[in-house]
C-alpha cells in the first residue's frame, strides 16, 4: 500500500485587477485648545460656591447664632409667667384684712375636644355644661373656648379656689372610669373632661368680708388692683412676676429636657392705721342706723388726734371683694373720701376759730340773736323759731345758732368782702377745698370758691356749713385740729411696708401744720364741751359717763346729686374725747335719712357715744378725772 499523497493545496483563483484609488489629499491638522482655563474657571465657580456655603454658614452659626438660636427655642420652648404672690395688707396689730392662698387657672387643650379625638360629634358642648356650673362662666362662651382652632391652650377660668379643682377633677376620675369600662365593651371610651388642665395661681381673699371694703378696694380678674388701696399700692403689692420656659414637643412638656427659670420676687406686705376692732365697731354702727333711718347712705372716721392716723374708715351700704359680681355698684368705692356733701353746723367750729384767733370776741361775749335775720337777699332763721335769745359766743355754738354765727363771723371786719376774706383763709388752713393728704383713689377735695366768687347768699350760708361742701376725713381732719392744739396733722391711712426679706419701711412723717394757736384750739374745746355737756346742748345724746366730751352737731340741707337741687338733709355729728386731754376723733354722718329724726344730735350723737366709747376702751384710754369749765351759754335773760 502506498503511502497517501498530501491533500493539494487549494490556489485562490487571481483577483480581478481594480483600479487603483485615488489617495485623498492629506486632511489638516485639527489643535486642541489648553484645559487649564477651563478647569481655572469651574475651580472658581466651585470656590464662590463653597465660599459662599462658608460665608453663610459663618452667618449662621457664628453672626446669628443668638437670634437663629432664639427662633429655634422660641418653637421649642413654652414660657409662661410665674405670678408674685401679692402682699398682704394688714391692721395696724398685724391682723391680716386682705391675703392671697393658693388657686388655680383651668385651663384646656382644645384639640382634645374634637370630633376626630373623641369620636364624639359635641364633645366640647358635653364639657361645657359639666364645667360651667364648676367654675361660674357661661355654657355657650365655654364651648366656643373648646372649639377654638390651631391652638392646644386656652384659658377657661382664672384664680378658682383648691376646691373648685378638686371638683373638676373627681369629676374627670368619674368620667375616666366611665370610658375605661365603655372601650372594654367595644365603645368609644371617650373622658370629654380629659383635655380640661390646670395651673398653679393664686387668689386674693378678704377674710373678715365686707369689712373695711371701702377702704382695701378689691383685685380685679387680672389679678390687678382695681379699687382702693389694692389700686393705688398696687406696685408695692404686686411684686415681680417670673417667667419658666421648658422644652415641648407636640404641645406637650418633655420631662427629660432643661428648664429655665426665673423666681418670682413676693410684693411687700402693707400695714395700715387702721384698728380691725374699732372699724368693725364704727361699721356696725353706721350700718345699723342707715338702715333704720332708711338713708341713703352714712360714714363714720375714727381717727388719733396726735398723730393722725386714722383707726376706723367705715361706709354704709358697703361691699364684699370676695364677690365683686355681686356688688352694688353705688355701695363701691369709699364714699367717705368720694362724697362731696355740705356740712352744715359741723361747720361752725372753723368760724369760731376765726373769730377767736382774730381776738374780736371771747366765749363769753354776748351776742343777741333775733328770729329772723336780714341779710343780703335772704331772711335767714335759726333751726326752731323762738324769741330773742341772749347768748354768749359760747351759747351760740352751743345751741347751733345760724343767726348767732353770721352776726359773729360780722365782726372778722368792717365789711363783708373783708370778713369773708379773713374766714376764707382760715377754711384753706384747716384743708377745706383740698385733697385730704390721704392720696385716695377718687378722693373729692371739696368745693370752696374764692371769697370774692361768693353770691349774696353764699356770703352768710359759708359762716354756717352750706355753700361749701367736703368729705368725711376733711371734716374729721377739722376736730383733729383743733383736739391736736391748733396744729393740723395731715391724715395717714398706711403706717408702713414690710418687703420681702422681711424689713420693715415706716412711711414718711405726714405733714403738720399751725391753723390756730393753742390757745384757741383749748378754748374752742371748752366751747365744744357744753354742746354736749350743757343741758341747753344739741348734743346731749353723745356724753359718754366719766369723760369729758367735745363735739358738735350738724343738721344741713342736702344736694339731690341726681337732681342738683336741695332734697332732704344730712345729719352729722364730730367731736374728741377726752375733751381736756383729746386723744381720738369721731365723724359721723348720714345722707337723707327719711323715717324718724333727720336732725345730727339725735341720730348721729348716739353712734358717736357708741362708737367713742368703744374705742376709748379698746386702746384703754382713761378719763382725766378733772372738772368741766362749764361756760355760760346765755347772759341776763332771755325773752
């Protein structure tokens, strides 16, 4: 076998001739542009960029770090103010008449009263009606505070009592055990009281009522004096709020973050003049002769002869602070400073002083006092017809003589519009037509003309009490004068402040001024003394068994202030005691009492006696034990 032959090789047939191409001409050569400005530039945009970034975030956090800071804190945290707790203002013992205790504001989360939070179509309206009767606020308002949108605070009531909490919240544990039991059965299970809160508070109180209401004022639903001396101290006894402010979330406090807070700092407590026992006394009093003389109105001023500070300032029909809601508004305020009335023969006692002080008559000058009494455009008369009396300067005060008193004051000088000059300028000296000194919310200063500004009959009805017109503490401030030795003592109602650490700041010195010589004021007493002592007195109802009393009764026509014309009378009476050595001044009157007497002596001379008495028994104030003078009241007979 022989051997196998290689496979033949496969020639490729010959390619067909092509004509060969033509080269293209050579293409040029295309330069690319340098990379570096590019890149130069984007660097720059990215530096700006970042430069920017880097600016802003220096802005950020290091320019306006505080304010950013603030902005953040402010959405963050909820501050709310920490209320001082206000003064107390006491008797002049310490005795508390007005203190703040513990209360709360109720307040609510209104997004807890929705349909959609309590699958309860009027959960708002439910709530309203359980709380209303709570808290004293009206349904409708209640339920519209509930309803309130994008809120989760509101405000329902303010300063509610421990007691009125306690209610709501017996009520929310009933209603919550209530729910508990309807979600176990498959039910809604909603507490409509579950978003009603509270907030620590504090409430004024005024622990003796209605006492010495006139004088204290009462704190309005602010928490802000709104009367009285709760008015004008209010700085001194609000304090200084503070303020907390902790972290929320949700509406809702976050117990583990940081609170911040700042304490409040307590007003200071305020100590008054004022004698809690001798105004109870002197309330009593007036408040029972108002209403059995059926009388508009009345006030009694106890105030300390030496020192002028005032121990009783009582008003009839009064108030209760604790429930100013229920006040009449005619009875608020202290109508002992705020009413302007005439004085009548209270009055007369600044005439005589006139007359003594000018030396143009002694107590014991006659003087002869007819019926009737022309002078001017007037026939004047005394109080009851009679004959001619004959009486001693001293008779004529005695026996309240209008008569007596014009002729009198006559001699002050060679014609009226001189003796009215000199009589105008001892009225200006014992306070009349000014501000008592008391710097009282509301205070009237009276009304005096000038001399020359008074009509015919202004000119002799001033002698007497009427064409003129005061408060009460004016007119006491008179007494006081004159019990004081002619030297007048500008009335104080506060005896001082003690601050929060506890120190205690006398108020200043009142303000003391002569009005008379102490001659004349001593004699002046004497006179004052047979008004009451003297059986032919007006006064006869005030003597008090074992002192010597002074006083003066006053019966003047009174101005309708709704009618601007004379309607009815005010009864008034004041004097000091003991008479020989004054230690305590009384005021008291009555505005248009219209069952029984109207006269001053008979139904202000016995409160006078009550009150006096009390009070000198109260600051254990002996008798001096000496004889009375008893000056004559008449000269030779009388016809």
């Amino acid at each position: 076998m022989s051997p196998k032959e290689p496979p033949r090789r496969r020639v490729p047939p010959p390619a067909r001739s092509r004509p060969q191409a033509r080269r293209p001409a050579a293409a040029k050569k295309i330069k690319l542009g340098s990379h570096r400005p590019r890149l130069r530039l984007v660097s720059l945009g990215l530096t700006l960029v970042m430069l920017a970034f880097v600016v802003r975030l220096l802005q950020v956090q290091a320019v306006d770090a505080s304010a950013y800071a603030a902005k953040a804190d402010k959405n963050r945290y909820a501050s709310y103010a920490l209320p001082a707790e206000r003064g107390r203002i006491t008797d002049r013992a310490g005795i508390a008449l007005a203190t703040s205790v513990d209360a709360y504001d109720i307040t609510a989360d209104p997004t807890l009263f929705t349909p959609e939070s309590t699958k309860i179509p009027d959960a708002a309206e439910q709530a309203a009606a359980l709380l209303a009767p709570l808290i004293g606020k009206d349904q409708a308002e209640l339920a519209k505070k509930l309803k309130t949108p994008r809120t989760r605070y509101v405000v329902l009531a303010r300063r509610q009592t421990p007691q009125v909490w306690n209610q709501i919240k017996d009520l929310k544990k009933v209603l919550g055990e209530k729910a508990s039991a309807d979600r176990a059965k498959g039910g809604p299970g909603a507490n409509v009281l579950a978003g009603v809160l509270n907030e620590s508070s504090t409430k004024r109180v005024y622990p003796n009522g209605d006492l010495a209401a006139g004088i204290l004022g009462y704190v309005n639903a602010e928490g802000k004096g709104g009367g009285g001396l709760e008015s004008s101290l209010n700085k001194e006894l609000a304090g200084t709020d503070g303020k907390i402010s902790y972290a929320q979330s949700g509406g809702r406090r976050v117990p583990t973050a940081g609170t911040h807070e700042t304490p409040a700092v307590p007003g200071s407590d305020v100590e008054l003049t004022i004698d809690r026992d001798i105004q109870w006394m002197a309330q009593k009093a007036i408040s029972d002769q108002v209403a059995e003389s059926h009388a508009d109105r009345g006030y009694v001023i106890v105030q300390r002869s030496d020192t002028g500070e005032v121990l009783a300032m009582a008003n009839a029909p009064g108030f209760d602070p604790n429930n100013i809601a229920q006040a009449n508004s005619a009875a608020m305020g202290n109508a002992a400073l705020q009413d302007a009335f005439e004085p009548g023969s209270t009055a007369k006692v600044m005439s005589m002083a006139a007359v003594l002080e000018e030396g143009v008559a002694t107590p014991d000058t006659h003087v002869v006092v007819p019926n009737r009494l022309q002078r001017g455009d007037r026939l004047f008369k005394d109080d009851v017809d009679h004959a001619t009396w004959n009486l001693t300067l001293n008779g004529v005060l005695a026996k309240s003589s209008n008569i007596g008193t014009i002729l009198a004051v006559e001699q002050l000088g060679k014609t009226d519009a001189q003796a009215d000059n000199v009589l105008y300028s001892y009225l200006r000296k014992f306070g009349i037509g000014k501000p008592s000194g008391l710097d009282f919310p509301g205070e009237t200063p009276g009304i005096l003309a000038p001399a020359n500004k008074w009509s015919t009959s202004q000119q002799y009805t001033v002698r007497f009490g009427q064409g003129l017109s005061l408060n009460a503490m004016q007119a006491a401030s008179v007494y006081s004068t004159i019990a004081n030795g002619g030297v007048r003592v500008q009335p104080t109602l506060v005896r001082g402040t003690k601050g929060p650490d506890g120190r205690f700041t006398p108020a200043p010195a009142p303000q003391q001024t002569r009005v008379v010589s102490e001659k004349t004021a001593k004699t002046l007493a004497q006179m004052l003394e047979s008004v009451v002592g003297d059986a032919e007195g007006t006064g006869t109802k005030a003597a008090i068994p074992g002192y010597r009393v002074a006083g003066k009764t006053g019966t003047a026509n009174r101005v309708d202030p709704k009618t601007g014309t004379y309607k009815g009378y005010t009864a008034s009476f004041a004097g000091f005691a003991p008479a020989d050595n004054p230690k305590i001044t009384v005021y008291c009157a009555i505005q248009n009492p219209t069952k029984g007497s109207y006269f001053g002596g008979q139904i202000c001379g016995p409160i006078y006696k009550q009150v006096m008495e009390f009070a000198l028994k109260t600051l254990q104030i002996p008798p001096s034990g000496a004889q009375p003078p008893n000056l004559p009241v008449t000269f030779g007979g009388n016809d």
